[in-house]
C-alpha cells in the first residue's frame, strides 16, 4: 500500500516534484514486487525494494529500450535492475505447490 512518506522518500532520493509521477512509478514497482515475489501484501522488507525499482524507473525515463549509449567519450550500458534488488526479492519469493502459493496473514 502505497504511503506518502514513501512518495517524500522518493522525491528527496530524486530531486523530482512531480507526486502524482511518482505515485504511479511506485504502484507500478509495488505491483511488479507483488507479481514476482508471489505475494498479495508488500512486507516491510521489500519497501525499499519498491522504492528503489520506482527510483530506477524514473532515472530511466526517456532510455526506455536502449541498451547502452554512449555520448561525449562516455558509455552507459543499462540492466533490468541491480542484482542487490533480486537478491532481496528472491529472499521473500514464495513457491507454488500444487499450483497454489501460500502466504501467512497476520491478524
């Protein structure tokens, strides 16, 4: 769930003013953490996952479906996400049996 100190954080991380912009990179990371991890509720764990991959999103606006580039005698090559990112998802991923995931709620 989306919270606005998480928007603020994310706004002093990037300079940027735009809320509503940064509103909707973190939903969009929140449900990409959800999709990949399994989970129906983001754990405080991942937070700063979230944070991080809206973060990255917004440093990349305008490169999307570059590779790398290079300008001036300088190159930039571009990943998914840093692998610290997916070691900390692949920490909290559940696994299916059955066909199933189970996921403990708290009360």
């Amino acid at each position: 769930m989306l919270r606005p100190a998480d928007i603020h954080i994310a706004s002093r991380l990037t300079g940027e003013e735009d809320d509503e912009l940064i509103a909707i990179l973190l939903n969009d990371a929140e449900e990409f953490v959800k999709s990949y991890t399994g989970r129906k509720q983001i754990t405080t764990e991942l937070e700063k996952a979230v944070r991080d991959l809206a973060v990255i999103a917004l440093n990349r606006m305008g490169t999307e479906g570059e590779n790398s580039r290079s300008e001036g005698g300088e190159s930039y090559s571009f990943n998914d996400a840093p692998k610290q990112i997916y070691d900390t998802l692949n920490r909290f991923r559940l696994c299916r049996v059955g066909g199933r995931t189970y996921e403990n709620t708290k009360k």
